[in-house]
C-alpha cells in the first residue's frame, strides 16, 4: 500500500470511485442473469405446509378459505414461494415504536388542516 500526498487524493478518489461503479455494476448484472436463469420452483402443499410451519389439513382449509396465494393445475395445489413470504409480510404486526410515529404524523398532520 503506497501512501499518497495531499495533492494524489482527488486522483485516487476518481479511481475508486470508478471501480467502485464498476464493481456495482458487475453485482447489478450478475443478480439480473440469476433471475433470468433460475424461474422460480413452486412448492407443493407439503413443502409450502413446512415453509409456513403449518400442517397439510390447515393448508387445505386456509385455501378453500381464500387466505393463502395459491395455483391450482388439475387437482394439484402449487404455492410461490416469494408470494408465501409475502402472504406472511403482510400479517407482521407493528411494533408500539411504529404506532406511535405514525399517530404522531397522523397527528401533526391533521393539525396542518
């Protein structure tokens, strides 16, 4: 590692700044040539059961109730896998921090009016 002088550091920052962006790009292109190459493996209702913690009955009953995503081809049931980690994003309950901000912007908003 060579030390550089006051007078080298906007060089040596335009050079890592340069590799830095090319480096990104690289990543941004190898993450794009992953999803183009692997399509998504569907899960059927036992593997779908063990990635939601849940038995094959409770699955069957969460479909026919309408509250899991799920494809139906014959008379098998596929699941996606990310519109499962979805479906479980959407019941996160908010922490009391979460809730008291957003009363706070509810709050200071309606008081604007």
């Amino acid at each position: 590692m060579e030390k550089l002088t006051f007078e080298q550091l906007p060089e040596a920052v335009t050079k890592l700044t340069k590799e830095v962006s090319e480096l990104k790009q690289l990543l941004i292109n190898k993450s794009e040539q992953q999803s183009i190459q692997q399509p998504e493996k569907l899960l059927n209702i036992q593997e779908a059961g063990e990635l939601l913690n849940l038995t094959v009955p409770t699955m069957y009953s969460k479909v026919s109730k309408g509250e899991l995503p799920v494809m139906k081809r014959s008379k098998r049931l596929y699941f996606s896998r990310t519109e499962l980690i979805q479906y479980l994003k959407a019941g996160k309950r908010k922490s009391s921090v979460e809730i008291d901000a957003e009363a706070e912007m509810y709050l200071s908003n309606s008081k604007k009016d």
